[in-house]
C-alpha cells in the first residue's frame, strides 16, 4: 500500500492490495478530518466534533463563518493583510516623503506624505476655498487604487482641506482653508479609506 501524493500520510490501497474495508474507512476518516466539515451551528459542531483536532476546519451555516481549531478552541481565521511603502509617484512641484497601503477583509488605507518642492500655493480669490487650477499631486501605485472616486481631506499642519484620488489613482487638491497657503516645504499630509471590489 502507498501513501497519498500530497504529504498528509493517508493509507491508499494499491491496484494489487487485498481487499479490506478497514483500510478504505480508515483513509476516508483522515480524508473527512482534513476536509472542511459544514455545521448548522456551533452547537451542532461542537455535539459531534467532542475530540477535534488542532487544523480541523468547520463552516458554520447559521453565521456563514468558518472556523479553525487551533488546539484549545474554535477561532476565525485571521485576516490576511496586506501592505506596500513603494510605487506612489509625484508629479512635478512635489517630493514623495513617504507612502502606506495597508489592505485587510476587502478594506484598504492609503497613508500619503507629499512635500511641496514647488512656489506657493493658494486659494484662488481671496476667501473662496477653492485651488483653480486644481493641482494634481500624486499617482497611486496600481494595487492601490480606489474603485471609484473618493474625497478625502488633507492637512499641512498650516491648512487643510478636501483632496479626491480617483480610479486611476491620481490625487487632486480641491479646496484650502486660511491664508498661508501651501509653500515650498510643506507637507501634505492624508489618510484615505474605501472597501474594495
């Protein structure tokens, strides 16, 4: 008799092996123990599963979750995250000072830190808000890239006020508030949020 291909020391019975039922049930319980078993509830589970065994997997019908054991009790599984410090671009007048994309359960942050290398920058008519033109700061790598166009806000510590990063990610600066501007040296400071496709 050989064992299966994949390292999980389950007894398969060769072409010429003598019959023996024994053997089958015994590879189809290693097989079942390794397989993601589906429950109408915990409860259930846990009246059939009395002994379960560290890396058993379970779904859960009631709650649509599945769970391991982890050799002391039934848990969720950890969300696999995901991040990246590289790949934001500037656009000409600003310095890439720092980038984070942080990517968990189909939600993803984006943390922008760009330094303004260019002349100043301010509203375009005394007390409206508004940048005109409105500059183009920045580019998100591919991987971080919002499915559609959101609005965020944006501070240098001086001012503040709203950006956008759309679906191609570019980021735009709309609108500031107070006098100062936004000078050569300044860092423009954001944090976006958005749940992915």
């Amino acid at each position: 008799m050989a064992t299966d291909d994949y390292g999980q020391s389950i007894t398969i019975p060769g072409k010429t092996s003598p019959p023996d039922i024994s053997v089958v049930m015994a590879a189809v319980q290693l097989v079942l123990k390794r397989s993601v078993l589906s429950f109408t509830s915990a409860s259930t589970r846990n009246a059939t599963l009395t002994s379960p065994v560290e890396g058993m997997t379970t779904w859960l019908q009631d709650v649509n979750r599945i769970e391991v054991y982890n050799g002391s009790s039934w848990v969720v599984p950890p969300p696999v995250i995901t991040t990246a410090t590289t790949g934001l671009t500037a656009e000409t007048g600003w310095s890439v000072s720092s980038f984070i994309g942080r990517r968990a359960s189909g939600i993803s942050t984006v943390v922008v830190l760009i330094t303004r290398t260019g002349g100043t920058l301010n509203e375009s008519s005394a007390g409206s808000g508004n940048l005109s033109p409105e500059p183009l700061i920045g580019t998100l790598p591919s991987a971080w890239r919002p499915p559609e166009t959101i609005n965020t806000l944006y501070a240098t510590g001086a001012v503040d006020g709203e950006a956008i990063i759309n679906d191609a990610g570019e980021i735009t600066l709309r609108t500031i508030s107070g006098n100062a501007g936004i000078g050569t040296n300044d860092n423009v400071r954001m944090m976006a949020t958005w749940v992915d496709d």
